[in-house]
C-alpha cells in the first residue's frame, strides 16, 4: 500500500524507531536488526529495484529509498486495517520514500510490491487506488513467482467473496486432548471475506475510480483483490504498456481516473448494450471459475510444491505441537471449492506433503505427538 496524505507525519512518528544496523546502497538505506540481514536486504533490493525500473514502463529513477526490514508484527498499521500483504510505504516529501516490509517468507513479493508503489512515474497519475494495488501485485508476481498460486487462489477468494461467494477457502483443523481428556478441535485457515453489503457493479465503477484505497479502510483487502484481478486480466491481454496507455489516454482527455468502462474493457469484458446485470454475471463468472472444485483440484496437482511451502511458512506458528522432523501431514489441511466441496489437499499430491515437510520447522522442544481420535479423522 503507498500512503501519501499523512506522510510526513508518519515519517516522524515512526522514525525514532528505525531498525539499528544499516547499510548505504546507491538506492538509499537498508535497514534491518543485525548487520547481516541489513546485507542480505541491501542484495536483494538494488538489483530488484533495477528489474523493476526495467519492466514497469514510464517508471522514475533516482528515487531516495529507505528500507526497513521489521518483524512483521511491529510494522505499525496507521490506518488501523491490517496488512494484508504486510507492507508500507510512505511518500517523504515527494521524492523519497520510506518502505517497512516484513522479514518474512513474502519478503521478495512484499518488497517488489512496495518498490513499485515508489517508483511509479507520473504518466500512472491517473490509474485510481485498486488498480494501482492490482499493478503492484503483478510486478511482485515476476519477483517471487513462487508465491504466485497462493496469491492467485486468495485474490479469488477475495474477489469473490464481495459478491457474496465466501465458501472457498484454505483450511486445518487442529485437534488437542487437554488433561480431562476433552478433545478440542479448532479451524484455521483463510478466505475472503463477505462485505457488510454485498457489492454492485456500481460499488465496483465507484471505487475503480477513486485516486487512492486509503478512505475505505473497510474494504481495503477487497479493493487490492479485485484490482489484482483485473490487472492481471489487463496485462495478459496487452502487457503493461496497455495498462499504461489507458492512462496516458485519461491524462490525454483531462480526466482525473481512468473510468472503470476502459479498464473493463481492457480486462476483456463485454459492456455493450447486455441486459442489467449481465456485466456482473460475467465478472462474477470468471472470478469463481478458477474456485470450482476442479480448478482447485488443478491447483493442488500442478502447483503443489507452492502451495505446501506457503502452508508451512504461514501456518507452522499456528501449529506448535507439530515439527519438521516428525511431520507426516498435520490433520484435515482441506481446500474448500465454491460449491462447498472439500478437497483434503494433503492426500492429492506428494509434492505438496514433500514440499509442507521440507519447510516446516525443526522444532527443538516438541510436545508429544497426539493421536487424533477416530471420530476426528476424515
Ligand atoms: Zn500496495
């Protein structure tokens, strides 16, 4: 997410508690809490950075940049709504920006993303918040394709679930036998998440059209998903440059956004003279496409190394009891299709149990491994 309005407050608020080691880059500064991962921050960024300014077209050079590698948990939420893609960056003064990303798995997505937001040039003026978020997303996509099949399938679950479709989802359950004997069971896992009121197409032309996502805290997550969405459609069709052509040609017209017709159009959707709600019918069709159960299915078989390393870089920490070592399948990790179906992922592919297993951590202190009883067993 870029921020503009309250930058230089920010800056000063969170600058007292800049990382303690540094490192001078041509860039600007790496920052991160020992010196070796200030290095590894430093490595990793300058030559991401060039790769950015060499794929995004009409991007700026000789921006000052700062970066501050943090736990994910202490990059501060100014706004108070979650970081669904755990980072930020501040516009200081126009030309400089300060960047927090996470010292985490996502690191290279987040910090691509990031990147992006700062060195967008001015022809992008005109491209409105989400789809701003949506070409962010699709450059930190080229940088960490790794995390591309996760990213996808949550873009869907979040895109669909504006419009209602919330069944899809990844999930685990985790049983335990407390001292009494007494099993608890409890579900985590992720999905989109259902707005207060359901979205129209013309809650989706409102917000295409507004300059920037930060007014609506409320509907952040479902903004960048549905920007991602039809960004991707925009640059598969045309590449980036159509993207950037749209732009050009709302600037060209004395417009302030690019209206949400073109970037329809752009995506690959029919506006003409359909019945009502035929836009809606075909958007809402090809975002729960790639949900259906066999999509999903695909998704398991093809892209299972993927998905297993997200699941235990993201989910270990929720999972104490289990260990690297040790770990055969921690129980019932299900894919949930549109239609309700449950896919039990860890028994589809022997990729996706490889790959969960290899990334999983070795845990030195592992509590005893726990039968789960019959009757909580698929
Ligand atoms: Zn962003």
């Amino acid at each position: 997410m870029r921020t503009t309005p309250l930058a230089l407050l920010l800056f000063a608020s969170c600058a007292t508690s800049a990382p303690e080691h540094s490192v001078e880059t041509p860039l600007g500064v790496a920052y991160a809490d020992d010196p070796e991962q200030a290095g590894r921050l430093a490595e990793l960024w300058t030559p991401m950075a060039r790769s950015i300014e060499r794929m995004l077209p009409a991007s700026k050079e000789g921006e000052r940049l700062d970066v501050w590698l943090m736990r994910a948990e202490d990059i501060p939420d100014p706004f108070d709504i979650g970081h669904p893609m755990g980072g930020i960056t501040y516009s200081v003064n126009g030309d400089a920006w300060l960047i927090q990303v996470p010292n985490s798995h996502k690191l290279e997505w987040i910090l691509a993303h990031e990147l992006t937001h700062a060195i967008l040039g001015p022809k992008w003026e005109t491209l409105g918040g989400a789809l701003e978020e949506g070409l962010c997303e699709y450059v930190a996509a080229q940088h960490a394709p790794g995390l591309l099949p996760v990213r996808r399938l949550q873009v869907y679950m979040g895109a669909a679930a504006l419009f209602g479709y919330d069944e899809a989802g990844i999930f685990f359950s985790q049983c335990r036998r407390d001292d009494a004997g007494n099993i608890e069971v409890r579900w985590i896992g992720e999905k989109g998440r259902v707005p207060k009121s359901l979205w129209t197409i013309e809650d989706l032309r409102f917000y295409l059209e507004q300059r920037s996502i930060a007014p609506f805290p409320e509907q952040r997550a479902g903004l960048q998903r549905i920007g991602t969405f039809l960004v991707f459609l925009i640059a598969e069709r045309g590449g980036l440059e159509s993207l950037l052509r749209l732009c050009e040609r709302a600037t060209e017209e004395g417009r302030d956004d690019v209206p949400f017709a073109w970037a329809m159009e752009a995506a690959g959707f029919e506006l003409g003279s359909g019945a009502p709600g035929a836009l809606e019918e075909q958007l809402v069709r090809s975002i729960v496409a790639p949900l259906s159960r066999g999509a999903l299915f695909e998704l398991v078989i093809e892209d299972g190394s993927a998905l297993g390393r997200y699941i235990a870089l993201e989910y270990a920490e929720h999972f104490k009891e289990f260990d690297g070592e040790h770990f055969v399948k921690f129980s019932n990790g299900t894919l949930r299709s549109i239609e309700g179906v449950n896919l039990p992922i860890f028994d589809l592919s022997q990729d996706l149990r490889d790959a969960t297993r290899a990334h999983w951590p070795v845990r030195e202190h592992t509590a005893p491994i726990i039968e789960v009883p019959r009757a909580f067993r698929r």
